[in-house]
C-alpha cells in the first residue's frame, strides 16, 4: 500500500493531544473526508492519544496518508512504552476502564474506524493502529 505522506508526532502532554487532534483534521480534510469521517476518525485520534497519556505514560502518534487503489486514507499508528495491557479483549469492551474514565475509548475507537490492530506486551508497551478510509 503506497504511503503518500507520513510524519511522527510526540504525545507528552495535554497540549500534545490537542496537536494530535489538529493533524489529523488537516490530514483528513487532505484526504476528503467528508465532514462525519473526519469527525470519526479525529475522535479516535484524541481518545487514542488520551490514552496514550494517561496509560501508557506518553509516547508518539506515527500519521500516514495511504492510498490503495482508488481509495485514500489516513492511518494513525500510536506506540507508548507503558505497562501493557493484561487483558486486550476485556479492554476493548465498553464500560471497562482501568482509570478514571467513562471505557469507551478502544472500543469506541475501534467502531469509528475501518480498520483497528492493537499490540499490547505487559511490561513493554503498546500499539494500536487505526485506519479510515475514504
């Protein structure tokens, strides 16, 4: 699959989520998404950065614009170094949550997208990427 543009964004702060957020309406809006895609895949962008914050201890969000086909895409990619996930199918489930918030954040990312993969080792960290297409 032809990556048509990629660049790599820290996450280590509130701040940084809120850029996260911001790219990747850029990148949506350059990929034609329409106004209900953008705001999809800009939600799981700022859920999945929120996470990786507050779980993960920080990390970097890895933005791609992909094309296959006819079709264009934006895949997001986001990697920390935290404590892992023990139980990836019970986080995925809604309601779960191992802090403080509502458990909609993986699985609601996961619904918002086309595509989800998530990689978690305890004690090594995690990545989760997601893709939408157009």
């Amino acid at each position: 699959m032809p990556v048509l543009k990629s660049d790599t964004v820290p996450i280590r702060s509130d701040a940084d989520v809120v850029a996260v957020r911001q790219i990747v309406r850029v990148w949506s809006i350059e990929a034609k998404f329409g106004l209900v895609d953008q705001t999809k895949i800009i939600t799981a962008a700022s859920e999945l950065a929120r996470n990786t914050l507050e779980y993960g201890g920080g990390g970097h969000m890895f933005i791609e614009l992909v094309e296959e086909g006819v079709r264009k895409g934006v895949r997001l990619t986001f990697e920390d170094q935290g404590p892992g996930i023990a139980d990836v199918e019970q986080a995925l489930r809604d309601g779960y949550t191992s802090g403080k918030g509502m458990g909609l954040g993986l699985g609601g990312s996961k619904r918002l997208t086309n595509e989800f993969a998530i990689h978690s080792v305890v004690g090594v960290g995690t990545r989760v990427t997601v893709t939408k297409w157009k």
